[in-house]
C-alpha cells in the first residue's frame, strides 16, 4: 500500500540544518533572502498554503499539457486563427510581446526563492514555481511560434524584450525591479501577491473570457490553463505577509502600495485598451472598470483586510484613475501607433462610442471632442494630423507617458530633486514610490531621456523608431485602415 | 511618418527571426528555448534599472565579470532537448514505475524483511541524503538564475526539479521505514548523521563551502563538476549497488532510477564542457583552474565515500573510492580535464 503524502510531507520539508564550515548568514545573505529584522526562528510559521507532491504535479501537468496540445491540433487544423477579428489580434500581439519574457523571468524569481528563500518549505515550493514558469513562456512562445506564418507580429513575442520599444521598456523596468532585484520578501509581496494573485487573475480571465467569446479557443483555452498554475503558486505571497505582518508590517504596507500602483499603471496599459477597444464590441463582457471593481478592488480590499493592513493612502485616487486613466494611455498608444509592434483598433465607432458613454458617463465630456478633431482628420484625408511630430516625455518610476494618470488633462508637475538631478513622474503617487525610495529609480534613464541624452540617433522619429526596433512589417497603424471614422459620415 | 506606416504590410515568417540564417527548420526544443533572456543585451545594463541597483551590481560582478569567454552563449544545445512537456512526461513514467515498486515490495514486507547491516546503511546513508539533495537543489537553482542562456538555464531548473523529486523519495523510504521498524530507524535522526558522522562531513562541508561560490563559472564548476557528480556517484549509484549487495531491493531499484536523472544532469553538464572548451582556447585553463581550487573539497568527499557505503557483504570502502574516483575522472578526461592533483 502506498503511503499518503501527508504521512511523508512533513520530513520532505525539514530540511534545515546548523551550518558549521561557513556562516549561514552569508549563504543566505539578507540583501536576497529579504530576512531583514524578522528573527530567523519566525520563519518556521511559514506555511505552505498548498500542498503538492513532485509524483502528483508531474502526473497532473503532464494531463494539462496534453489537454493543451489537443485543442490546438484541432483547432490549427480547422484554421480558426485566420477568420479572428483583427482587432482582437491586437490583444494577443500585446499580449504575448508583452508577458512572455516576463514568464521566463518569473523562473528565476521562483529560482531565487528556491535559493535565498529564508525557510526550506519555501525553497520547495519555488521549485514547482520555477517549472510552472517554464510551462508558461513555452506554451507562449509555442502558440506564437505556430502564428508567424500568418503574421509578422508574433516574432515580438520572443523579441521584444530584446528591443527598446518604450512600452515594452515600461514592462521591463517594472518586472525587472520586482521580479529579479527584488529580494524574497519583497518579490512575494509584490509578485506573487499583489501581481499574480491580483492583476493576472484579471489579465487571464478577462482575457480567457474575450478569447473565447471572440472564437479564439485555443488561446482562451491556453490562457485558462495558464491561469490554474498561477492560482497555485500566486499563494505563495500569504505566507511571507503572515511573518511580515508580525515582525516588520511597516515594510509589508509599503512594498505592496508600490507594487499596486505600479501594477495598477502597467494594467490601465495592457489590459484596459485590450478590454474597452480592441475586443470587438459583441464580445465584451465587462469593461475594464467593471472587471477592476469587481476583481481588483474587492479582492485587494479584502486581502488588505485580512491581514490588517490599511487601505493604501491613495486609494481615493486610485478609484478615480479607473474611470479614465486607461482611456488617456488607449488615446495616447493610439496617437503613437506607429512605435507599436501591433495594430491598435481605436474602438470608437459610433457603436462603440455609445457603449463607451454607457460604461463611463464621464467619457464623451473627457475624450469625445479629441476622437471628433482625429475623425474631423482623417475624413479630410489629413491622416498625417493624427500621428505624432515628438515623444512624450515619460514617467522616471513607471516609465510610462506624463499625462491622464488620474485624470484627464491633468498635467500639474510632479517632480523630485534627488542627488543634483531632477526626475519627473505621471503623478504624485509615482513621486511617492520614488520619493520613498530613491535609489531603486535613480539614474535609470527613460527612452526619452535617452532620446535628449543623444544616445538615439539620428534625433528624429525615424531615428527613434529604428532605435526601438520597430521595423516596418510590424509598425502599427489602425487596425481597420479609419473605417470606423468613415462611419461617421454617413451618420 | 505616413510613408512608414504604409510600408506595413502582412508577411508571414517561418520561424523567429532571433535564428537568423538556421538553414533547418528549428525542433521543437529551440522554438521554446532559444534567446529567452533579456539581461544580456550588448550595451546595456543587464536590468531595465539604473547601474546601481543590487540586481545590476550582482549581475555585472557574478556573471558578467567571469572568466569564460563565449562569443554566443545561444548557440549551446542540450544533448537530450528537454522542454516542459517531455520532461513532465518522462518524469511521470519514471514515478509511476518507482509508485509500482512502492507497492510491490511493501506487499512483499521488503521492510520487514531488512537486515540490520541494510537497515544500518539505509538510515546511515539514504535516509540523511535529502539534506544533501536540498543542497544540491539549491546550488543548482543558482546556476539557473545566472545562466547566461536560457538554454543552459533551462537545463538547470530541471535539475532543480530532479532534486526535489530526490528529497521527497528519500523522505518517502524515510517515513516507511520508521514506521515499519520504529527506533531503529529514528535514532539517532537523519539530521544527526547529516551534522555529525564523520563520514557525511566532508560531503556536508562542500556543499556548505559551494553555497558560498556566487560568480557563475565557479558556482557550475562546484556544482556540476565536483560536488554534484561525485555524491550522485557516492550516494545514488555506489549505495544503489551497496544497497542491492545487502538485500535492499528495493532501495536499490529506486535508486538506479533515480540516478537517471544524474545521467541526464551529467549529459548536458559535459556538452556545456564541451562547447565551452570549442568556444575559446583559454576556458580549459579557466575551468581546471575552479576545479583545482575545490581540490581538497572534492578529496575529503572522495576520501569519505568508502567509510561512508562501508557495509558487511557490500563493496569494499577503498574499492568504492577506486570505482568513484576513477568514475569522475573519466568524465573529466574527454575534456582534456584532470581531477584536482594532490
């Protein structure tokens, strides 16, 4: 008869022992372990929130992977992919460009875990992290591998961090930060959970959700299962902010009111443009709003409750930005189309637009007469009016364009001195994340500093494009070639 | 900026473009595997942060600053191709065989049935191993996480993975066989031996010395050339022959299987060797230079595998440290590497 795991469990994670050849303190030094000022012996209340056997996670991986495959054969086979809605193209382009890399990063962050990590339970369960990262890049880079012939654009899946393409740059200073500099402490709270057990809670069901209802099966299927190993291993933040809450809660509230609004910024970037305009109108379920009320606020508030820690200090404005920070980055990402890797659908048909209005009354007031003026361009044949002459200036935290970060047209400076040099930022809580910790941002140049700096050359748009490797087979420009603008004529 | 934009137009490509001119279509293996890291962009810091972050500052010093010269660290291949999908299958077979060889030998009271010469040796030796396995996990996590190449990177987050499956078989046998025989299992503990045998000492030593090897030359020499190889050799393979020389069958069965993975771990370690050394003229004198600083660690591990396996009706202790040194060093020599002197 064979034994239960929980017969042998509790032998497979005692597995510390007294070093005695060297001083564990340098094998597990703090500036990575995050160990901090919580005593060590606090680390034995960590608790693993799952329990999982390497017997049973190879069997039950093994099934996904298999589920997986089948549905795409089927699918590739009956040429679903050709007849989508370019517009929701656009999504898996960002998509796939923008989180691809970050899930191989998401290895080594586990890895680190499996390293540092201050309690053995912890170094396991970075392990099944670390394998369930590497199912996540390869079932990307897989599924994006099987669409080049179809499109270009799915090159950027493995390229584009490998590129200076401004959002992308954005993705990375951010997961960069939290992901690999971050020690284990700080990278649970943040990661696992403030990103994975929050926002990519939203990015794959609302996805998952749009795919599918936008006959995308195969990615909807692969986004779903993607989505059961996140919920797995995201857990692994509860613990750590257990130990935290008791030894240093201080550390805890900060570490997750920076990454929420870091994460918060990213999302109003990929998600809500992907959400409100890209996902062909019959198929949306929510709005981004609604899936961030719904998913992110009630969740947060929840967690934050729990554990007692209080409500981050602007969460007022936070609730503020939901109702059209992401409408001022769709705008601007729109505006800019050309230093995209895909092609945006500007979603404001009049259809669309009534929809818009529905799920944001505030809309028409704040965005409306900027899409009239576009649409008053393009019907004059004065496409040229439309795209930019210049770059934005951007944000020193979170590398994203200044403007609209809580509301529209909110332009007020916010700026910090720090060391002789002057930083600028897309909001007073982007000053607060850098004010409070300086170093973290400091000399970190964004692409437009670089751009004034001469490191791009020639100093021109051209020059700025070839430098962030865009290229003209993936450039983007409207997605539907300004049909829906045409639409307005006959209106 | 019109003009540009209109140049777009749909073309399809067949593979990544990060291949550059392949001549072949690339397996399966390589479309999941190559260029999949973005810290090591020519120019640039190896993160999107300033030059002073911690991130950067290890990064730079640990594995930027090695001694290895590889002009494309891309261009290694591991000999078995292991993605996620083949290495969850294959694993899978390999504990559904060791699952039916639970079941079986325990309807059979293997446990019962134990000598105490082979009890002794699986509470001496298999028993205390996963402190060792842990070790090995974690030291081989870290090659991962400075793995210039995600094809070397990936190859390590495997063997990580092997480690774990090490330390939990070991916890699995442990808690059978304490339940099956009691005290003379539980005295004096696994944790015990780990800290205090002698013969574990050297063993332990190494792989609290290689815990401490940051830069990223020196930690895979530490790891995939010394201390891993050697106790796979001493602790897998060796006790899997001693245990089957003592009437432990079982032990013995799951043990040769487990030293598949050591196989497969040994392969990709040693084509790494070998790229390595077809890479640049001066990495043989780097990696024989690591390997002769952890000369007296590998020695006191050598030294101690005899009197570590030492059991009555088993291969003899100065046999076993013939057969393990003579072992490492012919996987040493196709690379015109020698063990450390002395």
């Amino acid at each position: 008869m064979l034994l239960n795991r929980d017969d042998w469990y509790e032998t497979s994670r005692d597995l510390d022992w007294t070093f005695s050849y060297v001083d564990p303190n340098e094998v597990f030094p703090a500036s990575w372990s995050g160990a901090g000022d919580v005593p060590a012996d606090a680390w034995q209340d960590w608790e693993e929130p799952f329990r999982v056997s390497y017997r049973d996670y190879v069997r039950i991986q093994r099934e996904k992977e298999g589920g997986v495959k089948a549905v795409g054969n089927a699918l590739s086979r009956a040429g679903v992919f050709e007849k989508l809605d370019p517009a929701h193209l656009a999504s898996a382009h960002l998509h796939l460009g923008g989180t691809c890399m970050v899930e191989q990063m998401a290895i080594t962050m586990q890895s680190r875990f499996c390293r540092f990590a201050p309690t053995p339970k912890w170094r396991n369960l970075g392990v099944f992290g670390m394998l369930d990262e590497t199912r996540h890049a390869q079932l990307d880079l897989r599924f994006a591998h099987e669409l080049l012939k179809v499109d270009p654009r799915f090159d950027w899946t493995l390229k584009a961090f490998h590129t200076n393409e401004w959002g992308i740059r954005a993705v990375k200073a951010f997961f960069d930060d939290i992901m690999l500099n971050a020690d284990c402490v700080e990278a649970a709270l943040a990661v696992s959970l403030t990103v994975e057990h929050g926002f990519t809670n939203m990015q794959f069901v609302a996805l998952a959700a749009d795919a599918m209802a936008a006959g995308d099966i195969n990615w909807s299927n692969l986004l779903s299962s993607i989505q059961t190993d996140e919920a797995r291993h995201a857990q692994q933040g509860f613990p750590t902010l257990a130990v935290l809450m008791e030894h240093d809660p201080e550390r805890a509230q900060q570490a997750i009111d920076v990454a929420f609004w870091r994460s918060t910024r990213l999302f109003q970037t990929l998600t809500g443009p992907a959400m409100d305009y890209y996902t062909p109108l019959e198929q949306r379920k929510m709005s981004f709003k609604e899936f961030m009320l719904e998913w992110i606020v009630n969740h947060h508030e929840r967690i934050l409750e729990d554990y007692g820690l209080k409500k981050p200090w602007y969460w007022d404005d936070f609730l503020r930005s939901l109702e059209t920070a992401h409408h001022s980055m769709h705008l601007g990402m729109w505006w800019y189309r050309p230093t995209l890797f895909f092609k945006p659908n500007a979603g404001v048909s009049p259809a669309e637009r009534e929809w818009l209005r529905e799920k944001y009354p505030t809309w028409e007031r704040d965005f409306g007469y900027i899409w009239d003026q576009i649409i008053a361009n393009v019907q004059a044949g004065d496409v040229p009016a439309t795209l930019p002459e210049t770059l934005p200036v951007l944000c020193n935290v979170t590398h994203l364009p200044i403007g609209g970060a809580c509301a529209p047209h909110e332009l007020a400076e916010h700026k910090s001195e720090y060391k002789g040099k002057v930083y600028r930022f897309d909001s007073h809580i982007s000053k607060w994340c850098f004010d409070v910790d300086p170093e973290r941002y400091a000399d970190h140049p964004t692409v437009v500093d670089r751009f004034l700096a001469g490191d791009i050359q020639p100093m021109d748009l051209p020059g700025a494009l070839a430098w962030m490797g865009i290229t003209p087979d993936v450039m983007g420009d409207d997605v539907y070639d300004y049909a829906w603008a045409r639409e307005y004529v006959n209106a | 900026m019109t003009e540009l934009a209109s140049r777009s137009r749909r073309r399809g490509l067949k593979t990544w473009s990060a291949f550059g001119d392949l001549g072949r279509r690339p397996s399966d293996y390589e479309i999941v595997t190559h260029h999949m890291n973005h810290t090591t962009r020519p120019g640039e810091q190896p993160l999107e942060m300033g030059p002073h972050v911690r991130g950067n500052v290890w990064l730079r010093t640990h594995r930027d600053g090695m001694r290895l010269v590889v002009p494309d660290w891309d261009a290694f291949r591991d000999p078995d191709a292991v993605t996620y999908s083949t290495y969850v299958t294959a694993q899978d077979d390999q504990e559904t065989y060791v699952e039916g060889l639970l079941e079986r030998f325990d309807e059979a009271g293997h446990d019962e049935g134990l000598s105490d010469s082979a009890l002794g040796l699986l509470r001496r030796v298999l028993a205390p191993s996963r402190f060792l396995a842990h070790g090995l996990q974690m030291l081989s996590s870290y090659v991962q996480q400075l793995a210039p190449s995600s094809y070397v990177g990936n190859c390590a987050t495997f063997q990580t993975a092997d480690q774990l499956r090490r330390v939990q078989l070991a916890a699995y046998r442990t808690t059978q066989l304490r339940l099956t025989r009691g005290t003379e299992m539980t005295e004096p503990g696994e944790r015990w031996y780990w800290e205090n045998d002698p013969a574990w000492q050297p063993i332990r030593k190494a792989v609290e010395r290689a815990l401490l090897e940051f830069d990223w030359d020196r930690a895979f020499v530490v790891t995939n050339l010394v201390t891993k190889p050697l106790t796979d050799l001493i602790t897998v393979e060796r006790l899997g022959a001693q245990a089957e020389a003592v009437g432990a069958p079982l032990d013995a069965l799951i043990l040769q299987n487990l030293y598949l993975d050591c196989r497969r771990s040994r392969r990709w370690t040693f084509a790494l060797v070998s790229f390595l050394v077809a890479a640049d003229p001066g990495n043989r004198a780097v990696l024989q230079e690591h390997l002769d600083s952890f000369g007296e660690l590998a020695r006191g591990v050598l030294d101690a595998a005899g009197r570590l396996l030492e059991v009555s009706g088993g291969q003899p202790p100065q046999a076993i440290v013939d057969t393990v040194r003579s072992a490492w060093c012919d996987m040493l020599a196709p690379h015109g590497l020698t063990a450390p002197r002395g």
